[in-house]
C-alpha cells in the first residue's frame, strides 16, 4: 500500500542521529525522497541514515548545511528541486541547548543556542516558503519542543528559541496559507537518542516523571507525526504546535 508521502521530495535538517534520522527513515516509509542534511563533519552519520531511508523503501541523498548560513539553506532548497522539480516538504530539525542556570550563560553559549535554532528556522523557511509559493504550494515542520510552550528548569535560552520557533511558525503559517503553504511545528519532550542514553539516571527520571505515559518516547514516533502533517492527510491543519510528550504538558507543573 502506498504510503502517506508516496511520491513527494523535501529535505530534513539535522538528520545524521537521533530525531532527525528517525524522522527521515519514517518519511522515507511513507514513500518520500530525502535529503538528509547536517553539518559536514556528520557525514558519516549522515549515510547511516541515508542507508536506512533506503531500507525503509525510499531513496535518500546527502548534503551538508550549516543551517546558520543563508546561502547553504539556499542551497539544500536548489537541490531537492534540481533533482524532483519542486520542494513539498521541509523539516527544520537541527538544534543545540545549553543546560546552565541562566546567570551562568555566556554571550557566546546564548548567540551560538539562537543562531542555530531560530535565525536557522528563519533561514530555512525563507528559501523553502519561496520555492513553495512559486510552485503553488508545500508544507513545512519546525522542530520545537515542550519548551516551546512552557518554562523548563536550566535550558533558559533553550526554551527562549522554541518559544521563538513556535511563534515564528504561526506567523509564517498565517501569512502564507492563502498561497497554498502548510506550517506547522511540533514540541518533544523526553525521546529516546544517544544523548539520552548517556545522560544521568535522574536527570532522565525528571524529564519523565510529568508525562501520563512513563517511558521516553522514540525518534520514530516523532517521526510519524510529522509525516502526517506534512501529508495531505493534515491538509486542513496548519499553526499548530503540537505536543509529542507522553503527556508532559496534560500533568506538569512548573
């Protein structure tokens, strides 16, 4: 049976590990070509991933992209289109945080957290929403996070950048939906990746112990959600920012 992305071609930030790459192979599922991108130094990873796109029935290319530089997110746009003819998807995945009381952050750990969350999803949207507006249309998922809509303890300037992806998601979604551009964004809390894996014990049974279901969740079950709203199963769905959380935001108290 042919799958939800049957045909379609986008591309994904930060795709060599963890989120990313669980989120390219279950597009890849659905029946979607992707370009995997991340910086140059994961591409190794990176084929790793492209490795599993292919296994998981779809083909997979490589590019990297620093997603801080505007002419790279140019690029990654230009070569999804060179290869298909147009760009019906895009997952602005990649980011960084900085676990550190706020008073301890330097202006470095604060520009480098911005520069890379929310000025790359700026980036990345800019050249995307403009080849999806001249093609007629097109859909895109922003990587936010439970901190994107509440206060989470020592990642300040983390949860200042998802709240910025959420409110940047919205105003994009608002200004381009008479134009056929889908945007949506989609907020995490605790899923199962390496840095998980070797994260404290308690510091894992934190992030856990709000949500309803008391497990990590996995990078493919990110990934499914995903799918769907950039399918044309979600083609009434846009602004939305929505909860990936076991149930994090129904319980927590902050």
């Amino acid at each position: 049976m042919a799958g939800v992305l049957e045909g379609k071609a986008g591309l994904v930030t930060g795709a060599a590990g963890g989120i990313g790459r669980g989120i390219a192979v279950e597009l890849a599922r659905e029946g979607a070509f992707v370009l995997v991108s991340d910086l140059e130094a994961e591409a190794e990873r990176a084929e790793e991933t492209i490795a599993l796109c292919r296994e998981a029935g779809a083909d997979a290319a490589w590019q990297a992209c620093d997603v801080t530089s505007g002419e790279a997110q140019d690029a990654l746009v230009a070569a999804v289109v060179a290869r298909h003819g147009r760009l019906d998807f895009a997952v602005n995945n990649a980011g960084v945080a900085v676990h550190k009381e706020l008073v301890e952050v330097t202006d470095q750990e604060y520009a480098r957290v911005l520069d890379i969350n929310l000025k790359g999803i700026f980036l990345g949207m800019r050249a995307q929403v403009r080849q999806m507006v001249e093609q007629g249309g097109g859909s895109i998922v922003n990587m936010a996070s439970v901190a994107g809509l509440t206060g989470v303890r020592d990642i300040g300037v983390y949860t200042a950048s998802k709240h910025g992806i959420v409110g940047l998601t919205k105003n994009t979604a608002m200004e381009y939906g008479e134009r056929g551009v889908r945007v949506n964004c989609v907020c995490p809390n605790a899923i199962r990746t390496p840095l998980m894996d070797i994260s404290p014990p308690d510091f894992v049974e934190a992030l856990i112990a709000p949500q309803a279901i008391k497990r990590p969740g996995e990078p493919e079950e990110v990934g499914a959600a995903v799918a769907f709203l950039l399918s044309d199963k979600a083609s009434f769905i846009t602004g939305v920012a929505l909860p990936i959380d076991g149930g994090y935001m129904t319980t927590a108290y902050v």
